[in-house]
C-alpha cells in the first residue's frame, strides 16, 4: 500500500466496507491522504461510500472542512445525493452554510434536493430565491416525466420558443407523409449512417418550444442544425455519441457559442455561474433532460426524444457541418 497513501485499489464497494477501511488505517494508511488526485479519502467516501465510512474518517481527519478543488467533503455528499454521508459529516463538525461556489453552500443546495429539509436553517441565512425554487421543482417534475432509457446513439436539438412547423421552414425540411411513423423509426434505425437516414430527422412540439431529434445517429445535433434553428432564440444540441460519451452545443441567435460540452456531467467548476452550478446539480447524470432544461423545455415524457415524433421530415442535402 505504498501508492495513494494507503488507498491503493480501493474499488467503489470498498469505500462502503467499514472493516477494510479500518484495516487499511490499521495498516498506516493516511486519513488526510490523497487518493489518486480525487482529494482525500473523505471527499472519495463522501461520494461513493457509506455513511459508517464517512463517519469513522470524520473523525480522524484534521480538518474536515477541507476542500480539494473547491469542495469539501460535505459538498461533494450533497452534490452526489448522500444525505446519510452528509449527516454523517454534520455530525462531526462539518458547517452545511460555509459560503463555496457562486454564492452557494452545501446546505443552500441541498434545499434543491429532494431531501430540503436535510439540514435546519439558520436565522438570517438565505434560501432558495423563487426563480431557484421554480427551476428545483420543475427540475424534479422533468425527470420523473423523462424517466430512465437507453439513449446511446441519439442525437437532439431543443429549440425554445418556436414550433414544429417554424423549425420544418428553418430547416428547409420537407415532410415525410405516413401512416405509420413506427415503420421509419425502425427502418432507419437499421441503416442509421445512410445518408438517407443521416437526412431524416423528427420534429416534435413541447411545452416550451420544439425537439429536432434522430434516435439512430447524429443528424439532429449538427452545426447547422443548431445554427438555422437558433435564429432569435437558443437552443442546446447533444449527440449521445457510444465511443466517446456525450457531446453538447449551444446555439444562440444563429451562433454556435459553446462545442464539446458534457451537459449532465458529473460537478460543476468552482468558476462557473451560480445559475450553472444549481443547473448541473439538478441534471447530474442526466444529459437528456440537462439539454431540454437548458431551453426551458417542459417535456411530459421521452416521446419527443425517442420517437416517434410528430412529424418526420428529410432536410435538403448539404454540407451540416460547416
């Protein structure tokens, strides 16, 4: 154990087994060590362990208000939905208001969770503003509607403030008249990369605005795409791309401003907007209904995602990239 600090190969179930954390400390392993850059081995439990875990850290550590970038431990429990870790870590001194990122505290971000009552407030400490408390409830309402589906493959544009027929005319895109739009799904989808299927793309009105998606590949969250759709407005493209993971865009009044994003990664960065930190938090994990809130789209369910959609249409053929 001499790498890590004592942490070596440690795997995700390890940080939940008391008697080999213990067995390690026996061993010398650090408490206050670094755990292959992840912080130490408090901020990894904080995350991935359990709540007996984080305890008997607690209780070891200098500090355990300690931040490795910008985050303690009791962040990171609140930000990775551990209400017993953060307990855990409150117990043993950690402070849920201590001012962090934008102006939020793990305990101001946990009144986002689903958990608000997770930790009392003190006098005079700010809450949720109501745009903030709006966007939390909305947040949890969108993805119990969206629930859980495989999405690999896919790609989409949410368009705010218009709909279907306006982004069809953007588009240039001509309709494809059918009977039996679960045909076409599953036709193209068994020749994803012809161009005939690259071509082919559904259009679906939501509250909000719109949904361009292609379940089969790309075609949905190509520059231009975004560039023609976002004329006036905004919108957020993604390509759920299998070999490389999720590729995000946002397009804004026919500019593309942002390329190579990760939309429902995993933490926000200590630099970025409050509005983005509560963003990301809400949508952790969740790329598809991270691209939809970003547009202030208000899906019922994944319908408009994964088809079929309302309409399917083929645009002109062109160069989409540039």
């Amino acid at each position: 154990m001499a790498d890590d600090d004592g942490w070596s190969m440690m795997d995700w179930r390890s940080w939940s087994e008391l008697v080999e954390v213990r067995a390690r400390l026996a061993a010398g392993a650090d408490p206050d060590g670094d755990v292959r850059g992840q912080g130490g081995p408090l901020h990894v439990a904080a995350e991935r362990g359990s709540a007996d875990v984080v305890a008997e850290l607690a209780g070891l550590v200098e500090d355990v208000d300690a931040e490795h970038d910008g985050r303690t431990a009791l962040w990171i429990a609140v930000q990775a939905d551990k209400p017993e870790n953060a307990r855990a870590l409150v117990a043993a001194g950690a402070d849920p208001w201590r001012p962090m990122m934008a102006g939020w505290s793990p305990g101001r971000l946990s009144l986002a969770s689903r958990t608000p009552d997770l930790f009392p407030v003190p006098p005079g400490v700010p809450g949720l503003s109501p745009a903030e408390s709006a966007a939390a409830t909305e947040a949890h309402r969108l993805l119990d509607a969206l629930g859980d589906f495989y999405y690999d493959g896919l790609s989409l544009c949410c368009v705010a403030g218009i709909d279907a027929a306006e982004a069809v005319r953007r588009l240039d895109a001509t309709v494809i008249e059918t009977d039996d739009p679960v045909s076409i799904l599953e036709n193209l989808s068994d020749r994803s990369l012809d161009e005939d299927a690259l071509l082919t793309v559904g259009v679906t009105d939501v509250p909000g605005g719109c949904v361009v998606s292609q379940p089969w590949a790309y075609g949905a969250s190509t520059p231009v795409v975004a560039q023609r759709l976002s004329t006036g407005t905004v919108c957020y493209a993604m390509y759920a791309n299998p070999k490389s993971g999720n590729q995000g865009s946002i397009g804004r009044n026919g500019v593309i401003e942002g390329w190579d994003l990760h939309p429902g990664g995993g933490w926000s960065g200590a630099d970025e907007s409050a509005d983005e930190i509560l963003r990301t938090y809400l949508f952790r994990y969740r790329a598809i209904a991270y691209c939809c809130a970003y547009a202030g789209l208000r899906l019922t369910d994944a319908r408009p995602v994964t088809g079929p959609p309302d309409r399917w249409v083929e645009l002109p053929s062109g160069d989409y990239w540039s």
